[in-house]
C-alpha cells in the first residue's frame, strides 16, 4: 500500500484534521464515553469514528514514509 500513495497526495493525508464540528462531535462522545453515560447509539458511533481514526493514522503514517523516502 505505502506505493499506491502519491507523493503529491501524501502530504494531505499526513496534514488531515477532521472538520472542527466533527470533532467537536467526537469529543462529546468521548466525554460520555468517559463519564459512562453513553447510549447504545452513542457508543456505536463513537466505536466508529474511534475505528477510522485508527485507519487514518495508518494512512498518515505510510504517507509519511512515503515522504521522507522521496527526500
């Protein structure tokens, strides 16, 4: 996979940030999570958004390989 990245498109992925409501989102959920006062629908969409933060890091950490190998 660290070849299928473009160069010119990994440094996107390594400078993503989710949009700040979707954050604001995901720290609300993390707080409840915290606090143990989650709904079945609330951790289900927390669990999501915690499962794709794990694949964007993977995604940001090959692009930067990728990055410091075209150096």
């Amino acid at each position: 996979m660290l070849h299928t990245l473009l160069l010119d498109k990994a440094a996107d992925v390594v400078a993503f940030r989710p949009d700040p409501a979707l954050q604001e989102r995901i720290d609300e959920l993390a707080s409840r999570c915290t606090e143990g006062v989650q709904s079945d629908s609330e951790r289900s969409e927390y669990e999501g958004y915690v499962r794709a933060n794990k694949f964007i890091a993977v995604l940001q950490r090959q692009a930067r390989k990728r990055q410091s190998l075209s150096y």
